[in-house]
C-alpha cells in the first residue's frame, strides 16, 4: 500500500472526489475536448481569457483519479497566470510525470503527480488536461486524443 | 450364492482438473509481480502459454523450420507436414467437414476481414444491410463499416437488453427486411460475458436465406463448437486466446461459399499459374493464404489444440463456471460493486464497476497486488455506451485460475474500497 500511496497522495484523492473549478464556463474564449481513446477518458476544458491573462479556467468530464485531479489541480494553477507561462508549466509538468529529474520551479501543488514517473501508463491520464487545454489554445475543431 | 447388491460406482467426475498440473504447465505463472505471486485474470484479452506450445515453436525452429509448400528439400517436407498437419487439428477441433474450409489468417479480426472484403466485396450492393449485434467488438463493427462505406450498404444492430441478453426478436424482425445479406454475430461478449445462442440465430437467419458470421473469439477456449451442427457459414477465431501464440487465426467457411469468393489478398502461395496476362487462383485453402503464413505460429497453435484436447473442453468448460459462480459470489459481497452482463447463460468473465472508483485506478491499485485485470472499453464502446458508463474493470478467468486468485482478487478489492474511502 506504502508505494501506491506514492501515486495516490491525500492532496489527489481530495481533488478527485472533490474537483475543484468542475463547471461549464459558459461563454469561453476558448474550449476544447480532450480523449484518452484506450480507456475512454473524456475532459472538456474552458479558458475565459482576457488581455493574454486566464481570468477563468474550467473542466467537465468523466476520468480517473488521475485524469481528474489533474486536470483539477491544473485548473487552480493556471487560473490568473499569463497564457504565456502555459507553456513552461506544461513542460514542466511533463518533467516531472516522465522523468526522475528534479522538481522544476513553480509548479506548486502540481509536484503532488511526480508519482505518476513510476507508473508509465498513467502518464497520458495526467497529461489528458494538459493536452486538451493546448488544444483549446490552438482552437482545434476535433478532440485531442493522447493517443 | 445369492447375488451380490449390485454396487452403485460413481463414475469418475470428468470435470475434476489436476489445478495443481495445469499450472505446472503454465511457466510464467511461477514469477511474481511487484513481490506478489501472478494473478492472471486478464484472459480475455490474451490467454498465457503452456510449455507444450512453447517447447512446439522452438523445436519447430531449432529442429526443422523452412518455408512450406516448395522446398523439395527435407526440412520444408516436414515443415510442410507440420502446419498442414495443424489444419487437420483445427478441422477436427471444429468439427469441420474438411482442411480445405480452414484458412490461417493472423487473428479474428483479419479472419472478419477477409469475409467482408472477399465475400462482401462480391455479395453486398447499395442498398442491402449487414446485421451485428449490440454487444460486438469494434472487430466485428468496423470492418463492416468500411464495406458498408464502399458499397453503400446499411448495418443493422439487434439491440441487448440490461441484462446482456439479445433480443431475439428484434433480431429477427431486422432479418425480415429482404435485404439482409450477412448477419455478423459474436459467440461470446468479451465485455459482458453472454454466451449468445448461435444455433437459433443461425437457424433464424437461414430460414431467411441469410448466410451467417461467428466471431468465435471468445467462446473457443471455454465451450465446445462444432460448425457442421452450428451449421453457420463463417467461424472466426484467434489463435492467442486459445492457449496459443499470438499472430495466427483461423477462418472456417463452408466450401460452396470460400469457392466463390475472390481472393482476399494477392501474392505467393495462393495461385497456380501467373502469367502478365493472367492468374490462376490456387485451390482451397490456399487461395487465401497469400505469402508466407506464421509457419511455427501454427504449429504451435496445433500444439495448444492437442494440450487442451487433453484436458478436455467439458472438464474446462465445468471448471471455469464454476470458478465464475464462485467469483460472482464473492464480489457481489463488496458494497458499491456492479456486475455488468448478467444473463443467464454467461462465461468466465466478470465485467464490474466500484462506486467512486475509476476501472483504470482499480486496475494499476490490483497490479501493485500481482493481480493483471483489464480496465477500459474492451474494444466493444458501444457496449459502455450502452450502459453509460467510460469503462469497466473485468476479470476474466482461464483453466488455470483457482479460488485462492478468486480471493486475492476480492481481497485487494477491499483494499481499493480503503484507499479510495
């Protein structure tokens, strides 16, 4: 149980069952879907972005823990940031998810997923948001898929 | 002397299994996972190997491996006799009528394939409808899709009811419409479990002129099949989840219709004469074995054949029910559980959903315990659909899983219902 308490960590299960920002925004700048077609995974996200700064950032889905509390923890990060840092935190995070490199700086809260490093094929459930939230940026028309 | 009451000897219960010796065969059942023993219950995705089918592939290629049906020499000969003698088995396995109504293909899903290229591709026209059921795998879904895309061909879906169980009616009233060329059905529902019954499908599609598809996956390594008394047209399986390796499948189909169909592919081994101008297609099977097959998959699935000809189909088929009986007991006991496909007559899977847990963390928290379980769609996401959930979790059992996996599954189930408190 000790390791898997690793990837489940308190702060994850709290985000899963209680997603924060888990609403329709319902006059988006942006909006795009994200799917995980293996398992089935699907997210929205909504960005209201004003002045190149995300004033408002939502998610509606049906995902695992993972998939859930991520995005849920993506959300309270990039709420109130310049969409110009996305980037960096998105490749950060994906540091952290995929390698056993030192936490980079500012992710905050997010470091909470770097259990994830040791289980390969969650890797794509922890990125879905991310993925999506790139997409809603791009504007693309179809899902995003992780595959 | 009077005579002696005549003893009453029970005879032997054939559904008795050597658990202990079928494991024993079964090499990669001895390592551990995560510093757990192995619980393997992921087999309906892909079955584990015994060693009599590893042992029949590396003596195939250690001791006699050439291509087959050319070489003069001695080695292609005794290859040659191995895979041809492979046909025989999967013929008398299915009761077929002849080798030439076995063709080796690399899965299910290409033996579906080659029926709706070569005999959809010739049969089906704009306007004529193809039926499968509610409950299929994406295999049995999309190839049909494509041909109805090419032909203009409209596909049919005889819906299931809560319980997993088709509806035969409705069924049958999509039989009724005249333009029914090809009803595609799945023997056994790899996402819920129900064991259809094939015979009166088939029975009801023939009293209609409508020949018929199997897709035979599932059922080959729990249930008995012989295709002359199912008298359906078409037979596929694989042959990974029968105990064999993976890359080999088999088609059966009956003659008069594998005569008439063209060529599914083009190439070596499935012709008599080539000229620019003109070829001439080789006879059956062969007419739909272009190229060089998986020679040692074959035989090695020949060897699968013979192990669980062994065992016996009957004394398997009794053994996993009631290790399903057992199961079903035991995880209905956890509260918030829900055990998706019930119906009446069901195989050894259990597919289920915990309340407040997704599939896919159920699965990873299981691995961590050594128990291998699939979470997901199963490649059948008209069937979550169905029933409105993303996913499942599904145990599915073989002939070598015991009541003490049955355990540890429902054991670290528990452990999941605690960590997700």
């Amino acid at each position: 149980m000790n390791d898997l308490r690793d990837l489940y960590q308190e702060v994850i299960l709290d985000h899963n069952k209680r997603p924060r920002n888990f609403r329709i925004l319902p006059q988006p700048t942006h909006h795009a879907d994200g799917v995980n077609p293996l398992c089935g995974d699907r997210i929205s996200v909504f960005l209201d972005i004003d002045d190149g700064v995300i004033r408002d950032i939502s998610f509606q889905g049906a995902g695992c823990a993972i998939s859930s509390a991520s995005a849920s923890l993506m959300t309270e990060a990039l709420k109130g940031k310049p969409v110009n840092e996305i980037d960096y935190l998105f490749d950060a995070f994906h540091t952290v998810v995929t390698t056993d490199a030192e936490c980079p700086k500012g992710l905050g809260k997010l470091s909470v997923l770097a259990g994830v490093r040791d289980y390969p094929s969650r890797v794509k459930c922890a990125t879905l948001a991310w993925h999506a939230v790139h997409a809603a940026l791009e504007q693309h028309k179809q899902p995003v898929a992780t595959e | 002397m009077s005579a002696l009451p005549a003893l009453t000897i029970a005879p032997a219960d054939k559904t008795e299994l050597d658990l202990t010796s079928i494991r024993a065969d079964f090499p990669i059942l001895r390592q551990r996972i995560h510093g757990k023993s192995l619980v393997y219950l992921d087999n309906a995705a892909s079955v584990q190997k015994p060693k009599a089918v590893i042992d029949a592939i590396s003596e195939c290629y250690s001791g006699y491996y050439a291509n087959i049906h050319r070489g003069v020499h001695l080695l292609s000969e005794r290859s040659t006799m191995a895979y041809e003698g492979a046909r025989e088995k999967v013929r008398a396995f299915l009761n077929a009528a002849s080798t030439q109504e076995i063709i080796f293909t690399r899965n299910t899903t290409e033996s579906i394939n080659l029926v709706a290229s070569s005999f959809g591709g010739s049969a089906v026209k704009a306007g004529d409808e193809i039926i499968i059921t509610g409950m299929e795998h994406h295999s049995n879904i999309v190839p049909w899709q494509l041909l109805c895309d090419r032909t203009g061909a409209v596909l049919k879906v005889a819906p299931f009811t809560d319980a997993g169980e088709l509806i035969l009616e409705e069924y049958e009233r999509l039989l009724n419409s005249g333009r029914v060329k090809l009803a595609a059905f799945v023997h056994i529902s790899n996402a819920l479990g129900t064991i259809n019954p094939v015979k009166m499908m088939v029975d009801l599609a023939h009293a209609r002129g409508v020949p018929t598809l199997v897709d035979g996956a599932q059922s080959v390594p729990h249930l008995t099949v012989d295709v002359q008394n199912l008298d359906c047209d078409f037979y596929a399986f694989s042959g990974h989840k029968l105990y064999g390796p993976s890359g080999v499948g088999v088609l059966y189909g009956k003659q008069a219709l594998l005569d008439a169909m063209p060529p599914y592919q083009g190439g070596g081994d499935m012709i008599s004469v080539v000229t620019f101008e003109k070829t001439e297609y080789a006879d059956l099977p062969n007419k739909f074995e272009a190229g060089t097959p998986n020679i040692a998959g074959v035989i090695g699935m020949g060897a699968a054949l013979d192990w669980l000809n062994a065992i016996g189909l009957d004394a398997v088929a009794a053994h996993e029910q009631q290790l399903l009986d057992y199961a079903t007991a035991q995880l209905l006991e956890i509260p918030g559980l829900v055990i998706m496909g019930t119906a009446r007559d069901k195989a050894a899977l259990v597919a289920f959903t915990l309340q407040g847990v997704h599939p896919h963390d159920i699965g990873t928290i299981l691995d961590r315990e050594g128990i291998a379980i699939r979470a997901g769609h199963h490649c059948a996401q008209p069937v979550m659909q169905r029933y409105g959930v993303p996913a499942t979790a599904r145990a599915s059992l073989a002939v070598y899983n015991s009541r003490d996996e049955v355990d540890a599954l429902v054991k670290a189930l528990w452990k999941v219902k605690e960590l997700f408190a």
